[in-house]
C-alpha cells in the first residue's frame, strides 16, 4: 500500500493516486463486490445467485451493495462500464488534428495496451463472463446499458473534438457507432472463441478495424 500524504493541515490523508481513505476503501469495497459476483455467476449461474449472496462473499451487509449497485448483473459487469471510462479518457487525450475514426481506434489500442491497468482480456474470468452475456437476458441488458452509456460520451467527445452540435451534426454519432460496434463485434468473437480461444484479443481487435477500413474505402470507390 502506498504511504499516506498530506496535502495541508486537516487534510485527509492520501494515496499517490490522489484517493484519501475513504475514496479508497469505497473503491476497494466496489471491486470486492464485483469480484464476489462475477466469482458466484461463474461458479453458480446466474438465476441461482442472489445480491445478499455477493454482500456476503464479499463480507459487506445488503445495504453497502445497494450503495454501490443497483443488481448483481451491473456488479459483474462493472468492469465494462470502467473500461468505457478508459476508452473515453483515452480519446480525450488524441492529438486534436487526429480524423475522429483514427482517434477512437487509437484510444481502444492505447486502452488494451496501458501497462498500468491491463485490459479485460489480462483478466481472468472476464472472457467467461462476457461469453455469458449472449445467453442471459438480464446479463445482455445490463451490458447494453454500460455500452449505451460509454458511446453516449463518446459521441460527446467526437463532438467536441469536431466543434459540433451533435444533435444537429449526425457526425459524431455516426463515427463512434461505426468504431465502438467494431470494438463490440471483436469483443463478442473473441469471448466465443470464435477465432481460436486463445486468440490475441489486441490483434483481433486491429484486424476488425482494418475490415472496417477496407470496406469503407471499397464502398466509396462504387459510390464514387
């Protein structure tokens, strides 16, 4: 654990990652409850798992879980919702000359390389969990939801990378539906073990956007 500072007389004491103590338990009490469910669907199934059955492998009351989540399908998906945080970080980051099809692939590419937080595919159990999501109702809405969420601020990021009004420049949308529904097809692939269950996830996901790429270059030379 790293050694608590102090930024000023009464302050709370922090991390090198800027997270006082309180910041930090409740972060570790999320991943603790994420983990307990993802751990409990895997091992059970999902209709058999209850939300007091993940307080309580997580040892936390029912009461902390509802704090944290609204179901046990948005605790074990949680991973997904802040991996859309770190896609969306990344392109805020793009050069600002960058296309903005350019600059999501690029920011997917810097998220599944980053060193310091390993992408879902560094992860054990997660390919599991996200080969379930085709298969339970419940498990699919939630995903959709985070997916839904992610891509509302991406488009707002394109948006303002491009100087726009995205509800009046179809743009926006139109480049992050194109790019994120790449990342999501690769995504469901690579969980099925559709291209050889031991399948590079990165390389998947680059091969995905160069079809993308050769397709839109072949329909424009028909259009034109």
């Amino acid at each position: 654990m790293n050694k608590a500072t102090e930024s000023g007389p009464g302050a709370p004491a922090t991390d090198r990652g800027g997270e006082d103590r309180r910041q930090r338990k409740a972060r570790q009490t999320r991943e603790a409850l994420a983990d307990a469910a993802i751990d409990l669907i895997l091992e059970h199934g999902l209709a058999a798992v209850t939300v007091e059955a993940v307080a309580e492998r997580a040892d936390v009351t029912r009461r902390t879980f509802s704090r944290h989540f609204g179901s046990k399908e948005a605790a074990a998906l949680d991973f997904t919702r802040a991996d859309g945080d770190r896609i969306n970080a990344a392109l805020r980051t793009r050069p600002a000359d960058e296309p903005p099809l350019a600059a999501y692939r690029a920011a997917v590419r810097d998220w599944l390389t980053d060193p310091k937080t390993p992408g879902l595919h560094r992860r054990a159990r997660t390919r599991a969990l996200l080969a379930l999501v085709d298969t339970e109702p419940a498990l699919f809405a939630a995903y959709e939801r985070v997916r839904v969420d992610a891509q509302d601020e991406s488009v707002r990021i394109i948006a303002d990378r491009l100087g726009t009004d995205p509800v009046r420049d179809q743009r926006p949308a139109v480049v992050v539906g194109a790019a994120a529904g790449v990342l999501t097809a690769a995504l469901r692939s690579w969980a099925r073990g559709t291209h050889g269950h031991d399948a590079d996830l990165t390389a998947h996901v680059e091969r995905a956007y160069a079809v993308l790429t050769q397709e839109a270059a072949l329909a424009a030379s028909h259009i034109a």
